[in-house]
C-alpha cells in the first residue's frame, strides 16, 4: 500500500516518538460466531471473492490472538443472512461474553425474525447486549426501510447503539446500500446512538455533513487500512479524523481481514498525527461511546 505524506498538524501538538506502544487498545468492530457458522462464512468468502482468511475459524483460537495482539477490550458484532438465527445466536454470544467480560457485545437481528419484539428484548433486556448489528450488504436490506424501524426504536428507547454497515465500502452495492438512505434514519431518530463501519466510505462528504448533524453518529475504521490491494483516500480520511477527533473508533475487522491487525494499526500510526488523537482512536473513544449507553458496565 502506498503510504500517504505525513499529515502537517500544529507543531506544538506532541507527535508519536519512535517506538511508542499505545498504552490501552480497543477493537470497536470484530466478529465472532458459533464455530460452524464460522466456518460457513469462511467458505462462503473463499468461494466468492477468493478470500482465504490467514485466522482459524475457531473461537478460542481467535480470542488468544486478539489478546496476544494486545487487545483491552473488543466490540464483537454479530448478524444473521436470514430470519431466524437471531435468537440463537444472540444466545450463543451471552454464554461467550459471560465468560470473556473483556468483550462488548452486539447482537443479531433481523427485520423478518418472527417475534422480533422477543428477539430485541431477550439481547437488550435479558442479556443487556450494548446494542444491535444490521450488516444491510448481507441482509439485502435498506438502511432506511421501514421493515427496520422498530428496531430503531427499540435502541433508542433503550439508549442502545446501533452498529450498521451502511456505505458502499468495501463493495457497493446501489440497492441497499448508501449513506443518503441512513441520513433519513437519522432524521427519523436524531437520538439514535450510531457507528457506522468502514469510516463511511466511499461517501465522505456526505459522512463529513452527518458528523457535523448528529452528535450521536460515530465512524470506525474496520477494513479500511487491513487490506493492502484497496488504497483508500488517505488525505481526505486524514482531515476528516483530524476535524472529529472524539468520533472516530479504531475497528479492524478481524477475522474477515486478509492481513493481520497489526498491520493496519501500524498503517494509521504511519500518518504521524498527533499523539493525543491516537489515544483517542485506539481507547477513549470507544469507552466514551459505552459511556453514552445505558448499560451495566461489564
């Protein structure tokens, strides 16, 4: 990957020594699933684009290199391709965070899930579940369809979060995807707490005029620096982190990334920008984003 020029901050800002560890690390966006949907996905990934995942599918084995990779705490987003695996696998992920309270858990729904008031309030009220992950390329479902609505109530009733893939990052796709169709959610439900994957791409003006709206909007930057064939637009990721510095949450993505996380954080600590925004991108915010939600700290 092409490393852009070094980012031309305020001098008097403290910069990154040489050698620095930052000293907490947070990952907003990871995946982890029962074992033998796992390994559907990994198959499904391989068949498709050819991607052949460098992790094992299996969880314990997936969790050891989170923390030997220095990882504090992780947000790990699960969801389902069709109705009716919400529940079961919102199980799955309960029984997993009871015994990893390191991690932060987002749970799966479906806007045809039947009895989906249930499924919400076993992962919110039950499971005290930090909110919901809606991935709209897989689901083949608009942001903004109504079919979704109550699901966005029952969050911002709750003062839950939505995680949401939104933007057509990595892959576009013009039916569902798109951040104008998410700007009409956040019209409907300004008080919605929201992380919108992969920084928004490929419409960062758009992203840019949404940050500027809703205070309640975040971006993380799963995908975007893991993957060394897709060269992003560094410059203009650059501003816009510099200019929201508090709503910008390091993700990576793992496992459905085809380099090691390492790699992408070395990537974003090659722009040499100043050192309390990298404080704030691998740790504080993603605890000031729990901190907004009503729920029991784990």
């Amino acid at each position: 990957m092409n490393m852009p020029k070094p980012f031309k901050a305020d001098k008097s800002e403290q910069k990154v020594p040489p050698g620095h560890v930052i000293p907490e690390l947070w990952d907003a966006h990871i995946h982890l699933f029962p074992e033998r949907l796992m390994g559907a996905i990994y198959r499904y990934f391989s068949a498709n684009y050819r991607w052949r995942l460098p992790f094992p599918a299996a969880t314990t084995a997936l969790l050891k290199h989170l923390r030997d990779d220095g990882v504090k705490r992780a947000f790990v987003l699960a969801y389902v391709h069709k109705p009716g695996l919400s529940s079961q696998v919102n199980r799955w992920l309960a029984s997993l965070v009871a015994e990893q309270p390191w991690l932060v858990p987002f749970g799966a729904a479906h806007p045809e899930d039947p009895e989906l008031s249930s499924v919400l309030s076993e992962a919110l009220d039950r499971y005290r579940f930090a909110g919901i992950k809606l991935h709209c390329l897989v689901q083949q479902i608009s942001p903004d369809d109504e079919r979704l609505f109550p699901i966005y109530e029952a969050l911002a009733e709750r003062s839950r979060a939505l995680v949401i893939h939104a933007s057509n990052f990595p892959l576009p796709d013009p039916r569902h995807l798109g951040l104008s169709r998410l700007a009409r959610v956040l019209k409907r439900f300004p008080t919605l707490q929201v992380a919108v994957a992969h920084l928004g791409l490929n419409e960062l003006p758009l992203t840019r005029e949404l940050l500027q709206q809703y205070c309640g909007l975040y971006l993380d930057t799963a995908f975007v620096f893991q993957n060394n064939s897709l060269v992003p637009p560094h410059e203009e990721i650059i501003h816009l982190m510099m200019d929201f510095p508090g709503r910008i949450l390091y993700g990576s993505d793992f496992p459905f990334i085809l380099e090691q996380p390492a790699n992408g954080i070395e990537r974003i600590m090659g722009f040499n920008l100043p050192l309390p925004f990298y404080h704030k991108l691998f740790y504080q915010n993603a605890s000031d984003f729990l901190r907004r939600l009503t729920i029991t700290a784990r």
